[in-house]
C-alpha cells in the first residue's frame, strides 16, 4: 500500500514488537519471553463468579465508567492499600485493559506540540500514544544495571512544552521499584513546573525488593497524578481487559469521554468478577502469589 493512503502520523511507529514475538513464539512452540502474562490459572473464584455474571444475564452495557460494585471495590482496594481516599463517582474508570486506559488518558491531557517525558526502558505503548496526541516523546534512559533516576538528568529534559512524565513502577521490563527518594524527586519537578505524572502501576503488587509507592500518595500530588493499573497481571486475566484510571475530577470528566468513544466500557460480567476478587481475595493470596514468583 502507498504511504499517501494512510495517516501520517501512522509512519512514525511499528506494530507492536512485543505482539509480533508471541505469534511467533506460537508458531515455532518456543518460550515466549515477550509478553508480559502469567502462566498461573486465574482464581477459580473469579472464573465462577464471571459464569455466575453471565448466567444472571448482566451481559449488556455497563455504565461508561465501570460497574458501581467495580468502582466501589476500587475505592475500598486504594484505600485499605495505600490510605488514598478516592471517590468513586467522579475519580475511576474502568477501561478495556491498562493499554486503552494509557491512550484515553493521553487522549484527554495531552495537546499536540505538547512534550512527554518517558522514563525509559518503558512498556511500548507510551511512545506511540504521544504520537497519536500529535506530542513529542522526550526519552529519559534509567541506565544499567541499577536503573536509578538521576533527578538533573530528569530535570535537564524539562522545557516549556513539557506536559506530563510517564512514570511505570514497578518496571516492565526491568522490574525495578522507584524508592522513596526517587518519587519524591519526580513529585518535585512536577510540583515547580506543573506537570501531570502519569504513572503506570498494574505491576503493582508483583515486586520482590522495596516498597511500591503510588504516586499520588506523595504530598502535593494527588491532585496532579494519574493512576494506571489493572487486573490482568495480578489475576492472570489478561485476556479480560480490564484495565483501571485513577484521576483528579476534571481530568477524569476528559478521559472518560475519551474512553466512551474509543470501546464504550470494559466486559460487564467480567467487571463483576473482578469485583468480587478485589473483595474477597485477602491478603494471603498476594503473598501467596509472589512466593510462588520467588520460588522460581
């Protein structure tokens, strides 16, 4: 096909590398080291409660923004794991999977001309949603093999165009936790330049060292964070697409309208089912879950 016959702004990505490896991984029956799903079988009480969904014929259209038992288990999750009050109503959404909600977002803050920072090595989406935005990615390498910011290399990278830093702890693929210092030192840069901090989170329970720390519980940044994550790694659903977005009401009022029209909302059923496993999946069953990672 001719360039001319499809958009411009199409020519500046690929296809996703990481998708192309696990087709061919399929094909050649290898170990696929690409895509980042579990091989552990979701919780059988998820699975019985997304049949028990589907046979009670919640199988239409859910609210734009998620199901209120979805969204109320959320507000109970953040609260009871990290002391963040958020409110339901006017703060969440629920998207098809963390990669929509990451566009929706991008969608709905970010301006053409607009600069992204991205702390990089990073999951390959972020770059390619800034260019759908029409904004520049500006790439921050966390350089090996301990992969620690350096606070002025960060703020060397701020202009008068930049808009919002991605921030994805824990890593993918690194798998390294940003410590307090290392927060804290975004959040200043944020906080003097006024910049959003978009920051993606599903790995949030899957680390080994350290401590994950939400962005918007540092002080002063609540009210400029954006929070993605997701239930597709904790849960190994990753073929369900429920993705999360935690964000201040005014710019939740523009991701949701984003969202609407990019998928309408996220799996009905399946947004019950997640529900009840936030609900009545205790502490126990992450504890659980990253001892059998650590075994290995």
């Amino acid at each position: 096909m001719r360039p001319e016959r499809t958009a411009n702004r199409t020519h500046s990505f690929t296809e996703s590398v990481i998708r192309d490896m696990t087709r061919v991984a399929k094909e050649h029956n290898a170990i696929n080291l690409a895509q980042g799903f579990p091989d552990f079988p979701a919780p059988q009480l998820l699975k019985d409660a997304a049949c028990d969904a589907i046979n009670a014929d919640i199988n239409q259209y859910a609210v734009t923004w998620g199901t209120a038992s979805m969204r109320d288990a959320l507000v109970r999750k953040y609260q009871e794991w990290y002391g963040m009050a958020v409110e339901g109503d006017k703060e969440i959404t629920v998207t098809c999977g963390g990669t929509e909600g990451m566009a929706s977002v991008m969608l709905g803050v970010i301006n053409p001309g607009d600069e992204v920072i991205i702390l990089q090595p990073f999951y390959e989406n972020y770059g390619p949603d800034a260019i759908l935005c029409e904004a520049k990615p500006v790439f921050l390498t966390l350089e090996a093999p301990d992969f620690r910011l350096d606070p002025d290399r960060l703020a060397s990278l701020i202009t008068d165009k930049t808009r919002a830093i991605v921030v994805n702890t824990p890593n993918n693929p690194t798998g390294r936790v940003l410590d307090q210092q290392e927060m804290d030192a975004i959040a200043h840069l944020c906080i003097k330049h006024d910049l959003l901090a978009i920051t993606d989170e599903i790995y949030e329970h899957i680390y080994y060292e350290g401590k994950h720390i939400p962005m918007a519980t540092i002080d002063g940044m609540k009210d400029r964070t954006i929070t993605l994550s997701g239930l597709s790694k904790t849960f190994s659903v990753t073929g369900w697409r429920i993705g999360t977005v935690i964000a201040p009401p005014d710019l939740t009022k523009a991701i949701r309208k984003v969202h609407d029209f990019l998928t309408v909302g996220a799996p009905a059923p399946l947004q019950e089912a997640c529900a009840i496993g936030l609900n009545d999946l205790g502490e126990d069953y992450y504890t659980s879950m990253i001892n059998d990672y650590s075994k290995r």
